[in-house]
C-alpha cells in the first residue's frame, strides 16, 4: 500500500530466547515489515514458528531482542513499560482465541473493561460507544448477560466490541476462530472484515483459517524465523 501513511512498521527485528543450553532459540530473524493504515494483513504459517511472539511483539507485549517497532512514526523499542502500557490501552485493540471475558460481568460490563484502565468512572458518551459496539456485533439483546449464558461465538464478539472501545487504530486478533465452531467462524469473518472497512482500523489476523486468510487484503507467511509474502488464491 504505497500511497497510504504506514501504521506499523518493523525494521529487522529478531527475537532470541535464551534455553537450558546457552545455545539461544532464535523465533524471528531480522523481520522487516510495513503496514498501512486501514490495511488488513493476515499472517500464517506452522505450529511455533512465532506468529503470536510477532502479534506481542507489534502490540507491544513483548520487546524485540534488536530491531524497531514504530506505530504510526513512534519508535517503540525505548519506551518504558508504563508508557508502552499507554499505548497499548488508547491505541490497540487484541482478540485472542480465548476470550478471556469475566464471568462475574455482563457482555456489556466487558466491553467497559479497557475503558475503565485508569480507575476512573465511565463516562455516559463511552456507555454508549459500548452499547452501539455490541449492536454492531449483533448483541442488542445480549448486553445483560454473563459469559456462561452465552454462546462460544457470542463471547467472541462481546471480546472484538472490547477491543474497539476505546477507539484504537489497530486491532491485533490472534487465532480469533481457532476455538469456534465452523458457523460460528465464518460470523467472526464477516465481523472483522466488516469492521475493518467500516471503523477503518488497521487489522493484523495470525491465523490458520484459510476463509478468514483470504478475506484479508495481504498475507503473508512465517516459517523459520522469516516473513515472505504469500500468493493468496480465489
């Protein structure tokens, strides 16, 4: 996407664990990546090969071993923990394929959650950004409701209204489907696709499903520590 701004952008980072050896596990090696702004990007590839290190490594949840990680111009790579902590309330939005939802709270209560972050009250106009995101997601009648009283796909959609209420400009979803049943997937598809296109949030996808791969406008592919575009097909 050449002539849209650059969002996120990763300049030859690797990540090395240290192991019981000494001899070091390197999962990404000199990664070089750019995403525009508004774009949406899957990425793929096998078991391990640090797909999910890489999602924590953009949305700031892990730090690279050497590189740089900038969001929208800032370089990430010094900041110190409060400030990334910052960021990643007011500006990224994570769907992981566990929901992690609280049982104890109402669909419409975990949407609040990241709004909340400070300790502060909830102000009237982000109740209502709450209530017209669990409308987009189809859970007008579900705001009520507790995480046991609703379906595997339902929680998920309770969890992307999460994401976005605090208006972020990217949504990082790790395997968002990989728990879900196949109708309750090819929903979650749509969902974020349309969201994508509708709120205009950068949306990052690590995923397995094929469906949801080609609904992205690029893919690309990690397999031994590097990223390569991938040929997508149909």
């Amino acid at each position: 996407m050449a002539d849209t701004p650059a969002l996120v952008k990763l300049e030859h980072v690797t990540k090395t664990y240290e192991t019981p050896g000494g001899e070091g596990l390197t999962v990404l090696d000199d990664v070089s990546l750019t995403v525009g702004a508004g774009e949406s990007l899957a990425v793929v590839g096998p078991s391990g090969s640090g797909k999910s290190t890489l999602l924590n490594i953009i949305g700031t949840l892990d730090r690279p071993t050497s590189g740089r990680v900038l969001l929208d111009g800032l370089d990430l790579s010094h900041l110190a923990d409060d400030d990334l902590a910052a960021i990643r309330s007011g500006r990224i939005g994570f769907v992981f394929q566990l929901h992690h939802l609280l049982p104890q709270c109402t669909a419409l209560e975990n949407v609040l959650v990241p709004a909340m972050a400070g300790g502060g009250a909830v102000s009237p106009q982000t109740e209502q950004r709450g209530r017209q995101l669990l409308e987009r997601v189809g859970l007008s009648d579900r705001m009520a409701y507790r995480p046991g009283h609703l379906s595997g796909g339902e929680r998920q959609r309770v969890a992307v209204a999460r994401a976005l209420i605090n208006e972020p400009t990217l949504l990082l979803a790790d395997e968002p489907t990989g728990s879900l049943d196949r109708a309750a997937s090819e929903n979650l598809e749509e969902l974020l696709v349309e969201l994508n296109r509708e709120e205009g949030v950068t949306l990052i996808v690590v995923t397995h499903a094929t469906a949801l791969t080609a609904h992205m406008a690029r893919a690309m592919e990690l397999r031994d520590g590097r990223l390569e575009r991938l040929e997508q097909t149909g």
